[in-house]
C-alpha cells in the first residue's frame, strides 16, 4: 500500500482543517469566552480525549456554557462516573463481529467499520470503546471482509462505517469501492458520516469524482443533531453531494440539553428538509459508560415522538428507535416500552 504522504503531497484543504481542530478543553472555552472553572471540565479525559474543527466551533454561542453543540464535545469530569447498566459495548458489536471490523447483524447488510478516527469526538459515542486497534479491517487491505462479502449472496448493501469512513483518504475510499463494486451482488454503498456536518471542506471535488464514479447505488446518513449545526457551508456541502447523485438521509440521538425539547427536533427536521436530508433515525441513547448524563427518560421520547408527529408532515418524522442486544432491527421505541 502506498504511503499516505505519496499519495497526495498537498494535504487537502480538509486535512489542514482537521489539523486545525481544537484538542484542548481549556483553549475551548476560552475561544468562547467561558471560565474553565466552573464548566465541569475534564482537562485529560482518560481515553478519549477532545476533538472539534474550528468550523464547528463558529457554530457555537459565545458565552454560552450550555450551548447544545458545545455540550456535544465538551468532556466533563462528570463522565468519570460510573451508572449503573452502563457498559463499554452497549449494542452488542462485539457478538456481531465475523471478521475483524465487519459486523453483519441484520439481513441483506453488512457493516464495515474502516477507521476509527472521527473529525470530531462525540462524548455520547457508543463506539468511544470500540476495539479498534484490534478490529482493524485495514491490516489486510480489506481481504477478509471482503472474502466474507463475496461469499454470502444475501448481501445487498454495504456501509461503510468507523469511526468516521470519510476521515480516509480518497485513495483508501476509491481502492475499497472498487473492489466492493466488483461483487455482482452488492448494490449499494451507504456511508454513515458526521463528516459533512462537521467539517464541510471534505466534501471536495476529489471525493465528489470518486462518488460520481462510483457504479453502486450511494446512500450517505449523515448526522446532525441540532439546527444550528447545519449552516451556509453546511447546505453547500449536502447540495454537491447530491449533485453527485448521492441519497441524503440523517440520523441523529435524542440528547438531554442538546436536543431534548420539541421545537428544536421541529426545527432540526425542517431544516434538514430545506438541505435536501430526509431525517430517518432519532436514536435513544445506548447506555455507554460515560454519556450517562445525556440520557433522555423514554416517557419524555415517546411524548417528543408524539408532538414531531401532530406538528409534522409523516416524512419528516424521524424513526425513534432503541438498539437492543440480538434484535433483528433497531426497535421502534414504543415497541420496547409499552
Ligand atoms: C444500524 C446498523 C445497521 C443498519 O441498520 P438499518 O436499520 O438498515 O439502518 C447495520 N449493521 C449494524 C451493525 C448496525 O448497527
Ligand atoms: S462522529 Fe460518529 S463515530 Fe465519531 S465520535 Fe461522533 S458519533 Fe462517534
């Protein structure tokens, strides 16, 4: 495999960006004009320390300590704690594994998980303990993953997940597409990112030539959490993707403080509408340790799915859905809880 730095001497615009990002939760804050002192910061989250490009930190209120995109990203001394039913594998993953990186867990779908680096660090993440030293697919450029794909018939849809899949280059991108685009029986390359959200400069003209090309039917799901998230950049961004003949869906987790109340899930769904972005799921959060704090009770996501509903054209609803351990599908939550 060709080095990264061979393949392309220029860094790209996005990978400077990405250098740029904050990794420092103090210098955070006090580019928002906050006081580390009474955050709740953690200064040295233990394993999964701050992550946040500039651009995404535009986004943010000045002065706002309870800024719904800053308390996606802020790590606070609060995730220390432990919960009870709180775990490091919440969903499972690990009993769905078939070959290091490839989950297969639902009919006709795999899922491929490529990196495990992230443009930005989510403190919810359910994959912030996912093994991925361990399960890295990458160590033999895919060849089992891609051995276990080629033999099962069933499999329709591949995606392409992490960690974040377009924090690879588009080298890595166009080897990997190309050799699932040679398997007759997969149609379609769905890619879950937060990439176009965070950090818009990615989607770049060598990504878009990689996507146009590509023979598969592409699906991106991308994942936004509040309105504010999606600016001018942001718009940009999801309109060259399908320029490029890219589906559009989003996902997005039902987040205490962040995203908790109905006019913003409204607003988030509307706005993702005028982006050209179907909302599909609203997660319930899975229960990993460390994002106890963010967790919505299911009695207020049930009655937050009820008012999207009254005040929404049906399209425009998210599912609200649970993973469950051994389940043939995310459940819908009212399935779980009633
Ligand atoms: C969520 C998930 C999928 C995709 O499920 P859909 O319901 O098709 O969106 C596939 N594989 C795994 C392991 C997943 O967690
Ligand atoms: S971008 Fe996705 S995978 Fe990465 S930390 Fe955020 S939620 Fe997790």
């Amino acid at each position: 495999m060709i080095p990264e730095s061979a393949e392309q001497p220029q860094p790209a615009a996005w990978q400077h960006e990405l250098r740029r990002a904050y990794t420092d939760g103090a210098q955070l804050l006090r580019a928002l004009g906050l006081a580390a002192g009474r955050s709740g910061l953690d200064p040295e989250p233990p394993d999964f320390p701050l992550r946040v490009p500039r651009g995404f930190v535009n986004r943010m209120r000045a002065g706002d300590r309870d800024d719904p995109l800053l308390l996606q990203v802020l790590p606070l001394a609060a995730e220390r704690a432990s919960a009870a039913g709180y775990c490091r594998d919440p969903v499972g993953d690990s009993e769905a594994e078939v070959v290091p990186g490839l989950l297969h867990k639902y009919c006709g779908r795999v899922l491929l998980v490529v990196t495990g680096s992230c443009a930005i660090h989510c403190r919810y993440c359910f994959r912030r303990h996912f093994p991925y030293a361990r399960s890295n697919p990458a160590r033999d450029h895919w060849q089992a993953a891609l051995s276990y794909i080629r033999a099962d018939p069933s499999l329709r849809e591949v995606i392409l997940s992490g960690g974040d899949p377009l924090s690879l280059s588009d080298t890595r991108l166009a080897s990997l597409s190309e050799a699932l685009a040679a398997i007759p029986h997969v149609r379609r390359l769905r890619i879950h990112s937060r990439i176009p959200i965070v950090l818009p400069e990615r989607v770049d003209q060598h990504l878009l030539q990689w996507l146009r090309r590509c023979r598969m039917q592409k699906v991106m799901v991308v994942h936004a959490n509040h309105p504010r998230e999606i600016d001018a950049g942001v718009v940009a961004a999801l309109q060259r993707l399908r320029d490029a003949g890219v589906t559009l869906l989003n996902q997005s987790v039902l987040l205490h403080a962040v995203n908790d109340a109905l006019a913003t899930l409204v607003e988030l769904s509307e706005v993702l509408m005028s982006a050209g972005v179907l909302p599909y799921y609203l997660h319930q959060l899975d229960p990993v340790q460390g994002a106890a704090h963010f967790q919505v009770a299911p009695e207020t996501a049930a009655q937050l799915l009820d008012g999207l509903r009254r005040r929404l054209p049906g399209y425009l609803v998210p599912r609200l859905v649970v993973e469950r351990r051994g389940e043939a599908y995310k459940l819908p939550l009212e399935l779980v809880y009633t």
